[in-house]
C-alpha cells in the first residue's frame, strides 16, 4: 500500500491550484507597476476567496530582479498577507490571472479570482494575517553601482493556515528603487463546509 502526504492526495482530487505573475523573462514591476515602495492598495496578487469557499496557501515563491544600488538606504520587500475579514473588492486596474489546477487533466476549475499587477487602486484590504516577509538592505561599501545579493522568498508552511471566505490572500514587492519579479501561488481549495472544524 502506497500512503501519500495530505498535499498529494488533495492534488490528486483536483484541489491544488497554481498561479504564475510574470511569463518566460518578462517579470512584473510591483508597487503598481512603478516598482517603488509596497503600496497597500496596489497588490502585486491578489487571490480573492468567496464566501462559503476555503483556502490552504501551500507555496508562495518570489524571486525579484532589483537594480544597481543608488545610495546605501536603498531596500526591496517581499510581503505575504491576508485579509481575513473581506475578499478583494474588484475594482482598481489590473491584470486577470487563470488559476491552473495541480492535477493537469483534472476538470476542477478553481472559484477563486486572481488578479496582478494593479496600476490604479482597489479598494484597501484590511492585512489582518500576516504569513512571511523578507527584506533586503543595500550597502555600498565603495563606489554606487554595486550590485545586490539575490534576493528571493520561498514560503511551504508546516502548518499552513486555513482562510475561509470571504477573504483575500495579497502578494506584494516593491522598494525604494524600482524592482520587477516574477512569482508563483499555489493554494488547496475547499468548499467550507467540508472542512472538519474540531
């Protein structure tokens, strides 16, 4: 008897979805789209949960392409934070993403809406939840124009959270310089209902 872990057999049911930001080596700017310091109202994603509908966020992996250094106080941010009380409100200007699902055949579609890159604002989610955040900090040492360090974040929880709707999962990078990156959300989904609540 072959016993798999709990993700695989979710996956196996169709109940593993996947979204990228950025395609091939085009990345996205954050920050919308100026790529400048994270601006709560201008997600770089946003996976918005409808009521009656949950979600297990399993993988989050950003990795961000940042420019020369300008000055020593230069830094870049990588955010991962939930709204817990309300989904995304759908307003704003954005990009419209497809959630894949993790079992490539399986005829599941997630109820879930994704969007990206915002360049005018929704409406501002309340961050209730915060799951991972990484900064990086320039330092020039010498001259300007020093490169940074490679500046990535990869978020596989042990214990993940489970976020029932309505609610809304939101991804941001951005900097004091500007930054572009791509990144990749993979999440479980569940009708509420059929989650044990012990």
């Amino acid at each position: 008897m072959i016993l798999s872990d709990w993700r695989i057999r979710a996956i196996n049911d169709g109940r593993g979805f996947h979204v990228d930001v950025g395609a091939f080596s085009t990345p996205i700017a954050g920050a919308g789209e100026q790529g400048t310091v994270i601006d709560i109202d201008q997600p770089s994603l946003s996976i918005s949960v409808p009521e009656g509908t949950s979600i297990i966020p399993t993988r989050v992996d950003v990795s961000v392409h940042v420019p020369l250094l300008a000055t020593d106080i230069d830094e870049c941010e990588i955010l991962c934070a939930a709204d817990i009380a309300s989904a995304n409100a759908g307003d704003g200007t954005y990009t419209t993403e497809t959630p894949v699902n993790m079992k490539t055949r399986h005829t599941r579609t997630s109820v879930c809406t994704c969007h990206s890159a915002f360049t005018a604002d929704t409406t501002d989610p309340v961050l209730g939840l915060e799951l991972i955040r990484s900064i990086i900090t320039g330092d020039l040492q010498s001259a300007a124009g020093v490169m940074w360090t490679p500046f990535k974040l990869l978020y596989i929880p042990t214990y993940p959270p489970i976020l029932d709707g309505p609610c809304a999962l939101y991804l941001y990078w951005g900097g004091t310089v500007q930054v572009s990156a791509f990144a990749q959300m993979e999440w479980l989904e569940y009708p509420s209902n059929s989650l044990t609540r012990t």
